[in-house]
C-alpha cells in the first residue's frame, strides 16, 4: 500500500474522540450500564450497544477500526494474543469431522494448535507445499478452510495468493492468512480474494515489544460468525490498555516498517556476500510468483552458517543484537534455530525446528544499520573455528 494512503487511513479521517482528545481514550471499565429496564430489554432482544468488555469496548474497537481500514475490510476483532485470533478464527469455520487445509511451515504455535487441538477434537489436517499450487487444488475439494501464511515462518516460502484464493472459491473454501510479517502496509490479501487476514500484533502492528495481542479481519459476515462461535466463549478478548498500546504503536508503522524493509536487505545482501554464510532466506532473493503480492518486506528472515562457524560461540560474541523470540519491535533480536535441538521431535514432518542446526533467524530492528552489521561481522569473526 502506498505510505501516503496508510497515513490517510491512521490519522486523516480518524474517528473524532470524545472531547476532541487526540489520543483514544483508555475505557478501563468492564461493563456498561443502562438507563432503564427497557434500555436492557432492547439488548437482549437484539439491539447492538456497548455491554460487557469481554465483548465490546470503545478502546479496543478503535484498534480493530483502524486495523480493517488498512486490510481493506468491513470489520475486525481484537484479541489477548496472535494465537487466539488464530484460533478463534479458524475453530469458528472448522469442527469435528471437518477437514482443514494448512500450508507447511506455518507458525510454530499454529500448527501445534492444529495438532493438539483440532485433530483430538476430529478435525482432519492436510498439510500442503503452499508454493505448488497444484498440490493446494488437489486438498482443496471438500475442505472447509485454507490456512496460508506468505511468506511462512522461518524458511520464508512464498505463495501466490490471488491463485490460492481463486482456487479456494472454485471450491467454496473460506481462506485465512497470517499476514504478520508483511504488515497491512506491505501485502493486502484480501486484495487478491484473501476472506480473513490475521495479525499477531505483538509484533509489527504493535511495534514496540510491550504487548501481547492479536487481530483479525474480514468481510462483516466471517467477523460475525467469529463473534458467534468462538470469540466470546474462547474469552481471549483484548484489553482497553492493550488497545490502546496498538493504537499508539499503529501511528508510527508507516515511519517504522520502510526502515525494517530497508535495513533488512541491507544486512541480508551482506550476509548473502560473506563467505561463511551459506544461504539467506530472505523472500526478495525469490523468484516464486508469490513475490508479486508483496509490495515491500519485513525486516525478519533466516541464514545459514558454514560448518566453520561454532554456532554457540556466534551467538554469545554478540553485543547490539540480543538472544530473543519474537520479532517486530525497534530491538535487534536473534534465535538461533539449534536451541530447539533439545526439543521432542515433532509428530509430522511439517515443521521447521530442526531444519538445520546451522540455521538462525534474525530480527532486523531500528537500530543504525552499520551497527548491526558490525555486530554480526565481528561474531563471524570471533566463531570461526
Ligand atoms: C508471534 C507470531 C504469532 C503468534 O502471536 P502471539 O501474539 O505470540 O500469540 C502468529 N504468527 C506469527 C507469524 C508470529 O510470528
């Protein structure tokens, strides 16, 4: 999306707050109460207004506005994390004796979830190359979602959405992506026929590595069957505070993400150079089609290290670039894929931890360009062997 539209949406037209505030208000109030008997006999006979926080509140709909507005959609959902709008999201489309259609190499928690919750609840899973269309068109008959995620954690895999998408309404199959990496700002799937878009704000969309929340958005009858069946019962609502958090981190995204974008090809072109790197994942160095939705990058991907290089030594020579999870926020941040090598093997051969022992994912945040490159040039330095 061009810069100048994304301000448009943050700020020009913004919802006038009461008192003219600048900011939104934080309602930290968990219920609203009515003027009269006939005021709450009217809710409950179907008339919309403010209630309970669990399921609205003023806060937390500014943030779920503001978000749509960017996905181009009618309406979207807040939620306490990025793992329960991906489960609220997909347990409201996919139940027992249903069949779901997920890409490989999704988010970690997302497949575990499909693993551990939906397919003890019946829920069959069909993992597919999410790059091969053909391979999608096959699963999709008789499916009741596709799950996507372009480009996918960790190995950063592309897929082409407006393919995938057509291909999902040939056969009537409601699609989601997971769209963190990218930013509203960056690839607008429901552009190219996306049904659901999923944010794990606690990263990009929130910007500043104090919140944990989640959002999802869509066409208003997705997002009503989401308030339907699983979002109020699931309880993982998103609080005021946090709200307003997102709102305050949303109105710098358009200054933040170009220099993610550009700081992480930066440091990729220099690591792609560097003789003791073997690869980097990095979805500009692509040539899939899936390219093509992607209007400019996050600052996050993977590379690969020569067996000269003694990982553990890499990782403690650091000194700017912090060992951490999570990504999208101003710190440079790093996860050294072999620390997941004392984990249980997983139960199906779709997912990435453990792909390579010499495999590391970097966060690039906000820091001086030079200086994160000075950093990992001098680990380099210091762990070869
Ligand atoms: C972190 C992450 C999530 C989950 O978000 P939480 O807020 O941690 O629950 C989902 N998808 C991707 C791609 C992520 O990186």
């Amino acid at each position: 999306m061009d810069l100048t539209e994304a301000h448009r949406l943050l700020f020009c037209d913004e919802p006038a707050y009461p008192l003219n505030a600048a900011a939104p208000p934080i309602f930290q109030t968990s219920l609203f109460t009515f003027d009269s008997y006939q005021d709450m006999a009217a809710v409950y006979a179907g008339e919309q207004r403010l209630v309970y926080t669990r399921g609205d509140n003023p806060t937390v709909q500014v943030f779920e506005e503001l978000v749509a507005r960017l996905e181009g959609a009618d309406a979207g959902r807040g939620f306490a994390s990025g793992m329960a709008a991906i489960t609220a999201t997909v347990m409201a489309f996919v139940s027992g004796g249903d069949r779901l259609v997920t890409v490989c190499n999704v988010y970690g928690d997302a497949y575990k979830m499909f693993e551990k919750l939906l397919r003890p609840a019946g829920v069959t899973i069909d993992y597919v190359d999410g790059s091969d269309p053909e391979a999608v068109a096959r699963a999709l008959p008789g499916a009741k979602m596709l799950y996507v995620e372009t480009p996918t954690t960790l190995t950063f895999d592309l897929q082409h959405l407006p393919t995938l998408a057509a291909l999902a309404q040939q056969h009537g199959v409601v699609t989601a992506i997971d769209n963190s990496w990218a930013t509203p700002l960056y690839q607008n799937p429901i552009a190219h026929g996306i049904d659901l878009v999923i944010h794990a704000a606690s990263k990009y969309l929130g910007g500043y590595s104090d919140t944990v929340a989640g959002v999802v958005v869509g066409r208003q009858d997705l997002i009503d069957r989401i308030n339907g069946r699983t979002y109020p019962y699931l309880g993982a609502k998103l609080s005021p505070f946090d709200a307003f958090l997102l709102v305050r981190g949303l109105r710098s995204l358009t200054l933040r993400m170009p220099v993610h974008m550009s700081s992480g090809l930066t440091i990729a072109r220099r690591l792609r150079d560097h003789a003791e790197v073997t690869s980097v994942l990095h979805p500009a160095f692509s040539s899939h089609p899936g390219r093509e939705t992607l209007s400019g990058y996050g600052g996050v991907f993977s590379f690969l290290v020569s067996d000269a290089i003694d990982v553990p030594a890499f990782a403690d020579a650091l000194r700017l670039i912090r060992l951490g999870v999570s990504w999208g926020g101003p710190e440079s941040l790093l996860v050294p894929l072999s620390v997941t090598a004392g984990m249980p093997p997983a139960p199906n051969p779709f997912v990435h931890f453990g792909i390579s022992d010499r495999m590391i994912r970097l966060n690039v945040g906000l820091e001086p360009v030079d200086a994160i490159w000075s950093d990992l040039e001098q680990a380099l330095t210091v762990a070869r062997r």
